[in-house]
C-alpha cells in the first residue's frame, strides 16, 4: 500500500512538471489573469493581451502581486484614462523593476513590437 502511495505521488508531481512545462501550465494561468485585470482596467484587450506576456515572463509572483493594489486615489479615475496615468499608478508600487517592465512593455506593445 505504501508503494502504491509513492508511485502515485511520483506520478502525480511528473504530471504537474510536465503540465506547467510543456503546456503553459502556471504561466499561462499567470498570464490570462494579469491579462483579465488590464482589461478590466480599461486597457484595450490586443495592448492588455501584449503587455501581460511580456509582465509575466519578466516578473516574480510577488511583482505581480504588488500591481494588484492600483486603486484610485482621490480625484483620479476609476480607470486610468491614458498609459500615462497607468504608469503613474504603477510608479506607487515603488519598486523600480515592475515600474520598468510595465513602461517598457508599454511602449513596445503600442507601437506593435511586442
């Protein structure tokens, strides 16, 4: 029984290397997610599809978590009327590398680089 129990937890943790390695797997879940929040944010969804590729290949999971807080503050729109203003709420998240990623998937991604 407990060889059974073995084989089985083998198999089950090769199944997940080979799911999140060959098939997207954690980065495609990544990815659909940060691309489901910039639409809704109100980033058109070819620019949001560009820039969350390109934000999930080059942040951690924590980066990406910091980008979750990018709320109004007083005053502003709910959704940010321009790249600008997107940019400057991601500059609050205050770590320079999320701030680049962001700004330079941006720019790529507008002129259809990316």
């Amino acid at each position: 029984m407990k060889r059974v129990a073995i084989i089985l937890a083998v198999l089950v943790i090769a199944g997940l290397i080979l799911w999140a390695s060959v098939g997207g797997g954690f980065q495609g879940s990544v990815e659909d997610r940060l691309e489901d929040e910039m639409v809704a944010a109100g980033l058109p969804q070819p620019m949001a599809e560009c820039m969350a590729g390109r934000m999930a290949d080059r942040l951690s999971i924590g980066q990406l978590r910091k980008l979750e807080s990018l709320r109004p503050e007083e005053g502003e729109a709910d959704i940010p009327l321009n790249i600008a203003e997107f940019l400057e709420r991601v500059r609050r998240v205050d770590d320079p590398e999320v701030l680049e990623v962001s700004a330079t998937s941006a720019a790529i991604c507008a002129f259809g680089a990316g």
